[in-house]
C-alpha cells in the first residue's frame, strides 16, 4: 500500500504533516498471553530508497497504555 499523499491538519505543532494510512485496529493492538504486555503494530511505512517497507512493533506495559488511555480520555472531555 502506497501513502496517500500528505495532507495539513490541525495538529499540536502547525508544521506536522500527517500521512493518512490504512490500519486494521483488530490486528494493530495485541495483548500478551500474561496480559501484562501490549504491541503497538504500525502499518508498513514506505520510505524513499527503500526496496521493502519499514516494519515497526512497539511494546509498551499495559499499565502505561492504560495511562495513555485515561489521559485522553481527560483531555478529550
């Protein structure tokens, strides 16, 4: 999947550009058996020069998701 060309949003920093993407928010987040651990799979991102797309799994504690959760949840009400 080629990136749709970039496209301004309001964004915290006016300068950001944000690339839309397609995601499957079924298979983006995933829990670990212990259910201690959550992984963040970002959608492969094709950069210039690069014969493959670049594939990007972040880790996080649970508990730090459960934080980020909340606290968006706060800023958004």
């Amino acid at each position: 999947m080629c990136a749709k060309p970039a496209c301004r949003r309001n964004t915290m920093n006016e300068r950001d550009v944000m690339i839309p993407v397609e995601s499957n928010c079924a298979t983006m987040w995933t829990l670990s058996a212990d259910r201690r651990s959550v992984r963040l799979a970002l959608p492969p991102l094709r950069l210039a020069g690069m014969p493959e797309p670049l594939t990007i799994y972040m880790d996080f504690d649970a508990e730090a998701v459960d934080a980020m959760l909340e606290r968006l949840s706060i800023l958004r009400s």
